[in-house]
C-alpha cells in the first residue's frame, strides 16, 4: 500500500484551494500492453481511465502522453 493519501485528503501534497479543483493524473500498470493513464477529478474521486483505451508498451511514452493531457503527472506505479 502506498504512502500516498487520495488528492483532497489531509496528508497529500496537492495543497489547499484552486489546487484541489485541478485534475490529477496517475500512471500504473496494467494486464495489457503495460502502463495506463488515470486521472482523479474534484467532481468525481475516483481514479479513472483517461479517454478509451490509452496503454502505452513504456512508462516514459505514458508520461509524454499524461503531459500532453496537462502540465502536472504523477508518477503512481504500485506493486511490480
């Protein structure tokens, strides 16, 4: 189990005020080709999948596209 507290909560470092509002993107791995992109909104708290179907085969081309998606990534890997 992670460290990491869910964005919002007490004990994460996502801050206080227009921070919390913003999206949060996630990487982790998944059954198919290897690494997926998720995303956390205010609005909804759960960690879903940007977009239909985004696995990428590298955790660096998961990156370039969360970047591509906003300007801020986390990097959440879990168990490998």
């Amino acid at each position: 189990m992670s460290n990491e507290s869910a964005p919002g909560t007490l004990g994460s470092n996502a801050g206080l005020g227009v921070s919390l509002l913003r999206p949060r993107y996630r990487i982790v791995r998944d059954r198919y080709l290897g690494y997926e992109v998720q995303v956390w909104r205010w609005w909804l708290p759960l960690w879903l999948e940007v977009g239909f179907c985004n696995t990428h085969p590298s955790e660096a081309s998961a990156v370039e596209f969360a970047k591509r998606r906003a300007n801020k990534v986390v990097r959440n890997l879990g168990p490998l």
